[in-house]
C-alpha cells in the first residue's frame, strides 16, 4: 500500500479523488492501492526548553544561554492533532512507500519531513512537486514522482532555519524580558521581527526629528495653464520676491513646444508580496488576509501556488496560457463576464511572449501566481477581489503596451533689468508637461476608479508608492500651444515646507522587507538579500502580526506606528546585528549555499551556537538599571482615543465585527472570514478558525510562534 500524506485535508481530498482513492475512514482516504491522509499544517515542532531538562522549564539568566546537545521535535499538544498523527502513524508503519504531498516549498518540506521522522517511517519515500492544484497538474506530477532524497538540501535548510531562529528567538527573548521587562512584558526578539521592528522605529524617529523648513516655488498662470519656473525651489523669501518682481507685468513666451510618444509595459505578475501590497492599497487588507485569501483560492484551484518571490513564468507554461484565457473568457461573476471583452481581441491569435514574463532561469521552485484556468464558483467578496487582480494582471501581460504621448512646453518671461538692478537683460523660464493615452493597451483591463478595484489609499500612500499614470508624473492633455506666441500671465509665490518621510503602512512595509537589501553596506550580502529582503514571502505577514501581538506597534489608521515598548526595545538593544538587515543577509546566504550543497548544514548551527553565547555574555554584562515600559490593552486603547478627531473623520467609520471571543490584543480576532466571509475569526487553544465552523467552514489558521 502506498500512503500519500498532504498538507490539508481539502488537498486530500483532490488528490485522492484523482488517484481513485474514493473510500473514506477515520482520517483518511482509500482505494486504488492508495491511502491517503492528512496533516493540520504543523503536527510537530522543535521541542521547547523545559523539554530537554527540567533546569530550563523556568526562565533564569543564570539558565542561558540555552544550547540543547541535539535538537529533537515533538507532537504540538493537542487533541486533534494527536489524534490524526495516530492513524498517519499507524499507516506509515504499515506501508510499502510513501508520497510526500505537502506543499512544494521549504516549509511544507520541513512540516511532512518531521511528521515521517516521529511516525518512525522506514519506506522508501517519494515526492510530488506541483505548483497548482489542478486535475491535470495533480496527474502530471503523479506521473513524474521525485525521489525524496532530491530535496534533502531543502530540508536541511529548513531544519537549518528552524534551529537557528530557536536558538535566536529562545536565548535572546527569555534574556532581553529577565534583564529588562520587569517580570511583567515578554520581550519578543527574533532574527526577522526586530530588524523589521527597527525599520518602523528608525522611521518613526526621523518623522518626529524632522524641522520643517520654508521654500518659495514661483509659477505663472498662462492660458489656464500653470507654469513652473524651472529654477526649482526658492529658499529664501526675499528671492522668490524678487524673481516674482522681475517678470510680473511682462509677456509670457512659449519658446518651445515638444511631443514625444512613448511606451508603457504591462507591469510583470504578482509574486506574493506585490499582491500583499496591491491588496493593502486598493482594499486595505492586511499582508496576513491576503495570504489566506489566496492560499484559499490556491486550495480551490483557482489559482497557482501563492508563497512564490518571483514574478516570471517558466517557458513550459506558455503553451497552456490560451487555455487559462480561456476560462477567465467564461468566468461570469453575478452574470457578467467581466474578461471576455479584453480577452476577445487576442483569442485565437499567437499569445506574445516577452522576457519580462517568461523566463525559465528566473523560476526556481516555482512561478508567478497566475489563474489556472477553473472557472471560479462561489467566491466570497474579498476573494473575488483577489482573484480579480490576479486575473487582471496575467491578461494584462498579453495585451500590447500602452501608447502614450508625452507634451512639454517651455516659456520664458523676459526683463530688461536684473533684480540687482545693474541694468541686465534676464529671463526667467518655465515648464509644464501633460501627457496623453494614445492607444491604452493593457491598461483597458485596469479595474475602473470606484469599482471592485479602487484604490483606497491616502495621499500620503501614494506619494510613497507613486501612481499609475504612464511613468508616474505629468498631468492630463494640454491645450494647443504654439513657439513663438504671448500674451498676458497670472504670476504667483507660494510658500511651502518640506516635509518628513511619510510613517509606514502595511504596503510600503513589505516593500521594505521585500528590498531590505539596500540598508546593508556589505555588497556580498546585498546579493544575498537581492531576492529573499528580510523574511520569505509567506512569513512576513506573520512578523508584522506578531509586532502588533507584543504590543511593539500599532494601527493609526493605516499607519504602522511604534508604542514607548517597541521604541524602548530597540534603542536597549546593543548588539547591532541582532536589529539590522545583516543578521538576515548573513543568514540567508548561508541558507541559500545549504540549499545549494555549498554549504554545511552542522557548521551554520554552530556558528550560532557561538554567536548566541557571545550575545548573552554582552547583555549579562550591562550593569544599568533600564526597563522597558509595560504597555496594557488599556494603554493601547487610550493612545487610540488620544487621535485628534479631524484624523478619525478623515477614515470613514469601521463596521463593527461581532465580539465573541474576542481578544482586544489579537488583531486577527474578529476579523471578517477570509474563506467564507459570513464568519469571523475566532481563537481556538492551537489556531484561528471561523465561527461558522458548525455551518461546515474549514477556515483554519495555526498561531505563529
């Protein structure tokens, strides 16, 4: 008998039903020579401290640092996983080979692997890499079953990962609350968490050090039209006055008139931080809802595999492209067929295929996320917004560029005299550029301002993440100016100030955990960090809540802002590598040379192993009395009233969530369903689920540690 073990029991489901698997029991499925089971994601994890010796169950300086001889796994306590891992133990035992079915990456590599450890598995074991869920993608890679030891590299550097953030995350959290959390506040340290914490707090300080300073920009109406002097920004006011001087009362001149057309690509495919970011601007989703929303259309199959960082596809995939075109052609949501106008123009055509989109040497594991052509049933309202981006974007790719021209005029204003009076000729000059769509190209399938596509975010948002005109300045069409002609002008001198770097936001946050490379000095660890940033893709959303979970951060509005805890934190905080970006691009470089059996799995552990120890010597050795400020719910809560009303009528009013169960602390809680949207998300004693569980929801999340 072979046993296939997956991730979730929807994906067993599938892949039984294809493999002919159709009997059900008690935690599995089976026919066909098959049986196939289930894990709840993680069924085991790394042992805790008071596990390996009675002398670490209590938390004491003079226990650390904490450095177990061999680290070991065990069951997560709790009854239904206890249950399950019973009948896969009792199968793995019994069988003649086993399919590893989990999910084609390092975690879901990590998850099945310790699961086959404790079950004491002695078959031989396969693999099955898919990167969708679809019929025909579960029969191709059923066909082409890998040998499970082609992923070892994987699994060691996963394992390698998961011992490193242990030793990290244990030692320097029970060691930084001991020496300055007042026996009452958990200081969370972890080797992605605080150098992303230290990114909002390092924000926030140049925010409130910022001292405004006054500039004078001169500008002239001509025609209806504002004008620009090119000069730029007057930094004292007596010479803007004089300039403002200098040309009022005298004819303005348009001396050049110049057009040029341009291009404008479609932008690349979603990987799963760009579609974080779209999700938080245009509807203000949480990174932590987007996942689970397109971890759920993955599930249903609707969509490829979502924990990907890059945005190409493998040349493989281009000839099945007409075929996913061809169910997002037949895709009707309330009756309307809201793709088959864009899709219409390109059917039946050769599909363009650039190396902006295809591009097998940019694919590792796996590729963009794009639809799989399942026309797409039942959806709730925020995961059809989800997929309608998706789908949005991959047409989008097929479509020709955006044609657009682009109008520049220049004009002067010409005195007979300097301001210095020394009787001079001087002419001061000015510009405006407006621009013009020509021929839209990809952008018909831009989702229409105030529809299921409109992008809710700030002004202060989108001066961080630009905007979507073609290459993001300029105005609209100009009238028709000709050289040479003049006439009379408006001349004005506005005063202005400059302004501070503006607070992040969820969006603008896992951009910088995206591109964190660029805060690190070191080029060889710029490299290394060119494409992981800070965290992978699929745990960033948790990093951020977890910040919100210690009360480090908080939401004002769509800002991210620092409490006192979060702030005090990082400045108690002396070892430098253990709040910047190097600590990450130290370790993900490592990881990636294991992965790529380049480097050695035992010699990275023990590095760290030094490291830790060297960490706790210098913290040990701070002979102050600095404590952090311990920051209640009631706190928090105080700080949220403290907002000055005008902010608070600038957002419109919150619906309310139902409140049962609810825990203030836990921004999760409450939070409408992101499976079924008729819920909301409740805490069980291992993981969220949705209150609809009874009415058949399978929502579940596990708490991320």
């Amino acid at each position: 008998m072979t046993v296939c073990i997956a991730e979730k029991p929807s994906v067993a489901r599938d892949i039984a039903r294809i493999i002919g698997a159709t009997a059900s029991h008690d935690g599995y499925m089976e026919g066909n020579g098959y049986q196939v089971t289930w894990t709840f994601g993680h069924l085991c994890t790394l042992k805790e401290p008071g596990d390996y010796t009675p002398a670490w169950k209590s938390w004491a300086l003079t226990q650390l640092p904490m450095v177990p001889p061999r680290f070991g796994i065990k069951l997560i306590p709790d009854r239904g996983i206890e249950k399950q891992f019973a009948i896969i133990e009792r199968l793995m035992q019994q069988a003649d080979s086993i399919v590893n079915c989990g999910d084609a990456g390092q975690e879901g590599e990590l998850i099945q692997r310790w699961v086959m450890q404790k079950a004491q598995a002695k078959c031989p074991v396969k693999r099955l890499w898919i990167s969708s869920m679809t019929d025909e993608a579960i029969r191709e890679g059923f066909a082409n079953l890998k040998d499970q030891q082609d992923y070892q590299p994987l699994y060691l550097a996963g394992l390698s990962r998961a011992i490193g953030d242990w030793l990290l995350g244990m030692n320097a959290t029970r060691l930084y609350t001991l020496k300055y959390g007042q026996n009452r506040q958990v200081l969370s340290i972890g080797r992605v968490q605080t150098p992303t914490l230290a990114l909002i707090v390092n924000r926030q300080k140049e925010i409130d050090n910022f001292k405004p300073e006054p500039y004078w920009v001169l500008a002239t109406v001509y025609r209806d039209t504002t004008f620009t002097a090119t000069k730029g920004k007057f930094t004292s006011k007596e010479e803007g006055e004089q300039a403002f001087a200098t040309i009022e009362g005298k004819p303005f001149t348009v001396t050049k008139v110049e057009k040029k057309e341009g291009k404008e690509q479609p932008p690349q495919l979603y990987d799963l931080t760009s579609l974080q970011v779209d999700c938080n601007r245009k509807f203000g989703f949480s990174a932590e809802m987007t996942l689970n929303l397109i971890q759920s259309l993955y599930e249903k199959k609707y969509t490829t595999y979502p924990r990907v960082d890059t945005q190409y596809l493998s040349d493989d995939i281009y000839p099945k492209c007409p075929q996913t075109l061809n169910g997002l052609y037949q895709t009707k949501f309330a009756g309307i067929a809201p793709y088959a106008e864009f899709i219409k123009p390109i059917g039946g055509k050769p599909l363009k295929k650039t190396k902006r989109v295809f591009d097998t040497s940019k694919v590792t594991d796996h590729h963009a996320i794009i639809p799989t052509g399942v026309i797409p049933q039942n959806l709730s309202d925020a995961e059809q917004k989800v997929f309608d981006l998706v789908a949005r974007r991959f047409i989008g790719v097929f479509l020709p560029d955006c044609k657009f021209s682009t109008t520049t005029v220049l004009g002067e204003v010409r005195s007979t005299s300097s301001p210095a009076g020394d009787g001079s000729p001087v002419a001061i000059e000015f510009k405006v550029t407006g621009k013009e769509i020509l021929e839209p190209g990809w952008r018909v399938v831009q989702p229409l301002s105030g529809g299921r596509g409109e992008d809710t975010s700030s002004a202060e948002e989108q001066s961080q993440q630009g905007n979507d005109s073609p290459s993001g300045d300029g105005g609209g069409s100009l009238p028709t100016f000709v050289k040479g002609e003049s006439g009379d002008h408006k001349p004005t001198l506005t005063e202005k100030m400059t302004t501070p770097p503006p607070y992040y936001n969820e969006a603008s946050l896992l951009r910088a955990m995206e591109t964190a490379g660029k805060f690190v000095e070191d080029e060889t660890l710029r490299a290394a960090m060119k494409e992981n940033g800070i965290g992978r893709p699929s745990s960033r959303a948790g990093i951020i809540e977890t910040l919100f979970k210690r009360h480090y951060i908080r939401r004002d509005r769509k800002r991210l802002v620092a409490t006192p805890t979060g702030i005090e934190l990082i400045d108690l905080i002396r070892e430098e590598l253990l709040k910047s970006c190097e600590l990450t691009g130290i370790w993900e470089k490592k990881l990636r040379d294991i992965e790529h059996k380049k480097y050695d799995a035992q010699q990275f552990i023990e590095e760290l192993k030094a490291q830790v120890t060297e960490i706790v010597n210098e913290v040990m050795s701070d002979a102050s009395n600095r404590r952090v400020t311990v920051l209640t719910d009631e706190d928090l809560k105080k700080t949220r009233k403290r907002t000055p009303a005008k902010d608070a009528q600038a957002q419109p009013k919150a619906k309310s969530t139902p409140k049962k169960k609810a825990e203030p602390q836990d921004p999760l809680v409450g939070q409408p369903c992101p499976l079924c949207g008729k819920g909301h998300i409740i805490k069980g004693k291992t993981a969220y689920g949705c209150s609809e569980w009874k009415n058949g929801c399978t929502y579940r999340q596990p708490f991320q540690s």
